[in-house]
C-alpha cells in the first residue's frame, strides 16, 4: 500500500476527531461569548484540523486523482462511528442507508 494512502487516512481520522471535539464544546456553557471560542476544546479542534489539511496537502502530492474523492470520503463513516461511542448516537437505518450509498458511490467511482 501506498504511504501516501496511510497519511491521507491518518489525516481524515485527524479530522473527524476534530469534528468530534468541536462537537463536545459546542454543547457546554460558557459564561461569555470570548470563552465560548477560546478554550482548549476549541483551539484543540481547530488545531487537529490544520494538522489534518496538513496531512491532505502532504498526501495529495503522491495521490492520483482518482483516489483522493475514495479517501475524504471515509471521514462521513468514521464520523458516524465515532458518534455513537462518544455521544451515545444512535445508528439508525437512514444513517446506515446513507452511508452504504457512500460506500455504493466509491465503488461505482473507481468502476
């Protein structure tokens, strides 16, 4: 496998635990709008996703095309996964059929 595929996972997975994170700070309160986005789980976010854009623009000097759209594309799966251990999310059949659509629309890209 490709090194460049590793990183650019690595990055995707960087980044849906940014999502994550930012997520959990949104739903705290804060006693004023200033530390409302100055705190660490703000600034920790934002810092996961430049390291994660980072990641991408590394990864994207040794990807073909045609792979990058299969790749970004993984961040909706990881997401919904890390949804339902970290916040109890459910999975329901419209997030299931949503994502085997994903999962559909990658292989019907790569035909």
């Amino acid at each position: 496998m490709n090194h460049f595929v590793l990183i650019s996972l690595t990055g995707v997975t960087v980044a849906s635990f940014s999502q994550i994170i930012l997520k959990k700070s949104s739903n705290r309160k804060y006693p004023n709008r200033i530390r409302e986005y100055l705190n660490p789980l703000v600034i920790c976010g934002y810092g996961m996703m430049f390291l994660a854009l980072a990641f991408s623009i590394y990864a994207y000097s040794g990807l073909e095309f045609t792979n990058v759209p299969l790749l970004e594309s993984a961040g909706y799966i990881i997401v919904m996964f890390l949804g339902y251990f970290f916040f109890k999310e459910k999975i329901t059949k419209r997030k299931l059929t949503g994502t085997l659509l994903i999962i559909l629309g990658i292989f019907v890209y790569h035909l």
